[in-house]
C-alpha cells in the first residue's frame, strides 16, 4: 500500500519519462517511432503524468544526448539525438517543468551515474517506465533497474516503438523477465 508521499513496503514509487524527444516523436524526426503511436503514447504519458502527480511519485526525465565524437553509433542512428542538436529537445507535448532532467549517452539510462544517485537520494525502490523505443532505451533501462533489485512496470499504452509488431514483442520479452505490465489508467492501481 503507497502512502502519501509514494512511499511503501517496496520503498518509494517513481515514474521515469524515457526520450521524448523530436528526432523520435516528429514526423521528420531522424529515427521517428511508428506515427500511429504518437497521439495514444502522448496521451497516456500524460495521464501518468497526472497519476503520479496526485500520487506523490518522484518524477524523472531521461533523454538520449549521444555524444558528437560517438561518429560509428551516430552514423548507425542516423544522426538523431545528438547533444546539442534540435532533434535531442524534449518534445514539448511532455511537459516537464520542475522535473528533473538527466541526460543519457546510451541505451540504458543508468549509463549516467547521477540516475543512481537520484534514485537513492529518493528511495526509489518502484519504477514506472513510459517512453521510447520500447525495444531499445525502455527495454535496456527495464532491465537494468531489474539488475539492480528494483521493481518495475512499463505502461505498455506509454511505450512506443518502430512498429507495432516490434512493440508487442518487447513488452512480451519484457514481461517475462519479471517487469509488470500495466496501463496509464491503472497507474495507481497496486503491484
């Protein structure tokens, strides 16, 4: 049972906002996610948003900020989200005033050693997982926090992917190594 802060026998609850950024959420993006995704992702991010909100859950946004001298993996990417670049802006349909910011240079977001930190100073111990590509950045970032004895959940309708087919089989791969699997409109539901 959560209590008011987001706190509970798991310890605290977070939602964590994964690369909504241009390059991947614009219809000329350099490496957009499927265009029939975008609206029902949008929408049901920002209904966690809200759920999370009343529900006193720490909040956090990562974004891919690749580094310009990565040439290989920028050539293989397409160029899209370089630091620096207007493709790595956070699209601003996800609002996150006042929320934290961290940036990324990998699949996984705890590439960057302050998401640990946040974490802890936090006690985050549950994560909720909303974000882009579902089998690339959430898959990595799912399973990392697995690694690390937390427990997660991905909000299959906050996931997007480069097709639907692709999106399917992430969250079933996903599922089976021990993620929840869940819906915005259930956001507080238990688990």
């Amino acid at each position: 049972m959560q209590t008011e802060n987001g706190s509970g026998q798991y310890g605290r609850h977070a939602l964590m906002l994964i690369d909504f950024q241009v390059d991947f959420l614009s219809d000329d993006g350099r490496m957009p996610v499927a265009r029939n995704q975008v609206w029902p992702v949008i929408e049901a991010t920002r209904l966690a948003l809200e759920s999370a909100g009343r529900a006193g859950d720490a909040i956090i946004a990562i974004g891919n900020e690749f580094r310009k001298g990565d040439y290989l993996m920028n050539l293989l990417r397409l160029g899209a989200s370089i630091e620096g670049s207007s493709g790595s802006r956070w699209d601003e349909r996800i609002p996150i005033d006042g929320i934290e910011y961290l940036p990324k240079w990998a699949t996984s977001a705890f590439v960057n050693p302050d998401l640990g930190r946040w974490l802890e100073s936090n006690s985050v111990k549950k994560l909720t997982l909303a974000g882009l590509k579902a089998n690339a950045c959430v898959a990595a970032t799912a399973k990392g926090a697995l690694e690390r004895g937390m427990k997660v959940r991905i909000l299959k309708d906050a996931v997007a992917c480069g097709s639907d087919g692709s999106r399917a089989a992430a969250i079933s791969r996903l599922e089976r190594r021990g993620v929840v699997i869940g819906i915005s409109a259930d956001y507080s539901v238990g688990w």
